[in-house]
C-alpha cells in the first residue's frame, strides 16, 4: 500500500494545529494518532506508531493538540482536558468534510494526557468515534462521570513495571462499555524501545480492526478509479 503524506491544518479555537496525514486509496479506516504536545508530527515518537497503524492497512493523521506558542507559554496547557477534547472533536468535523476520509470510521490512538481528551471526545461524539488505544497516559482526568458514560470500545496498553498502575487500573474499572487491558514490556512509553513500539503498534491495530467497520461506498463525484483530492494544507 503506498500512502500519500501531506502537511494539513486543522482551524479550531481561533489556532491552527499541525498534523501529517498519510492515506490510501485503499484503506481500511483512519487511526488518528493524538500528540499532547506540539512536536514535528513527521518526527514525534508517535511516528514509529504510525508506521506500525499503516502496515496494517489504516490512513494515520498524526495531530498536535497544542501550537508552538501555547507550548512555550504554558508548560502545563496539555492538561487544560477539555480544550484538548474540543479540539479532538474538531478535527473529527473536519474530517468529515474532506472527501477522500468521509467513508473511514475513525478510532483514536492517544497518550499521556490526551488519553482523557479521546475519552471525553468519544462521550460527546460517539457515533463518529468507533474504538480507542490509549497507550499508558492520564485516563483519569477526563474524571469519573466521563469515564463511566464512555461507551466506545476502549483498550488500555500498560507497562508491567508502569508506576502509574494503580491509578490507570483505577480508571480502567469505571469505563462503562467495553474495554480491554493488555500488558506489555516496559514501564514508560516516552522513553519505549523498538520492541515496546512494536508491541503496542500490533495491540493498537489488533483492537481497531475488531472495532471499526470498514469503508462505506464512497459518496464522491470522483470518476471511477480515480481517487479525490486530498485536503488543502493549512497556513505555514
């Protein structure tokens, strides 16, 4: 499968945020990977996961939730959850207005502080979410009410020696739908070697195959065989 990368900007909250999309003709469904930073999404060691999703048969967009600016101005804005989930819904809008990814069922794949973003985004939005990985993170801020109203197939991918354990297995026992716990090897996914990586590629591929559909008939005006434009890039 040979995949077309390209630059996008994604308008929300009056910023564009940066993300790389990489997509096919033929596709089984889009995994967008949740960056709580504002990292090159082409660099990022969310990249390695993305290769991973992609060998799999998934289109990725690898998204920052925050700009260079927020970043550097606000050490602790990856923690501001419900800008952060807004800005997850938003870009599940947009995805639905650009034509070569209307007919891919969206999971999400998110990290760190992000994993309470995708959580409160999947309970506002669920019928455009269809499965989501968090890799280890902070489910636990999208806080109790939400997770017990989650009812988006969810799998958590933990290290056997995480710290965070108790915590994660806390927030773990409140989601209300189905959910999934797999361990892996290791402790820390900022610092994951090539093994780890590859563990939680496969776990995270393996969870969105179960969960989303595959493509719906195409409601494009593309001529047979011919694949649609894709997305216009945002601002440099």
């Amino acid at each position: 499968m040979k995949l077309r990368n390209t630059l996008i900007g994604i308008s929300t909250d009056n910023v564009w945020l940066d993300g790389l999309l990489s997509h096919a003709p033929d596709v089984r469904a889009l995994a967008v990977i949740l960056q709580p930073d504002a990292a090159d999404p082409a660099h990022a060691r969310e990249a390695a996961i993305a290769r991973s999703l992609q060998s799999h048969g998934f289109a990725t967009l690898t998204l920052n939730l925050l700009t260079h600016y927020e970043q550097t101005r606000d050490p602790d804005a990856r923690f501001n959850v419900p800008q952060l989930a807004n800005r997850v819904v938003a870009a599940a809008e947009w995805i639905g207005h650009q034509p070569p990814l209307t007919p891919l069922a969206i999971g999400l794949f998110a990290s760190d502080t992000t994993c309470a973003a995708a959580i409160r985004a999947a309970v506002r939005i669920p019928e455009r979410i269809g499965a989501i990985v968090c890799q280890a993170g902070r489910p636990d801020l999208a806080g109790a009410a939400q997770l017990r109203a989650l009812h988006v197939p969810t799998r958590f991918i933990v290290g056997r020696d995480n710290p965070q354990a108790a915590m994660l297995h806390q927030a773990y026992g409140l989601i209300g739908g189905t959910h999934d716990w797999q361990a892996i090897d290791g402790n820390d996914p900022a610092h994951a070697g090539d093994h780890e990586i590859e563990q939680t590629g496969r776990l995270a591929a393996e969870w969105l195959q179960q969960h989303l559909p595959l493509p719906r008939a195409a409601e494009s005006a593309a001529s047979p065989g011919e694949q649609p434009p894709l997305p216009h890039p945002g601002p440099a």
